[in-house]
C-alpha cells in the first residue's frame, strides 16, 4: 500500500512541474553538420567538421 501512494505521489510531482515547460511557437531553427574531407595521401585525410544554425537567437 505504501508503495502505490509512493508511485501515485511521484507521478503527481511529476506532472506538475512538466506542466510548467511552453514551447514556443515562432521557435524555428535548424542546425545542420557540415564535414568536408580532403585526401593528402593514401595514408592522410585533412577533415574539418562543423556545425551551423540557423534561425533566432535565444532570448534570455
């Protein structure tokens, strides 16, 4: 019994507080990975690797 008021108590906690995270709707951003390789030789590969976003900055 004291388990199931435990697991009732936990699971009442948690949905309060999820209740509390909004989304924004304008939120639109996309992020995408660049990587672009380069072989020097058989044994060698330049490589750079990057990531990009687009979109609005984060209001604080």
């Amino acid at each position: 019994m004291k388990r199931i008021f435990l697991l009732f108590a936990l699971l009442g906690f948690c949905t309060v507080y999820t209740g509390a995270q909004t989304a924004d709707a304008d939120d639109n951003q996309s992020w995408n990975d660049l990587q672009i390789t380069v072989p020097i030789n058989e044994q060698f590969d330049f490589t750079l690797a990057g990531t990009l976003r687009f979109g609005k900055t984060s209001r604080s």
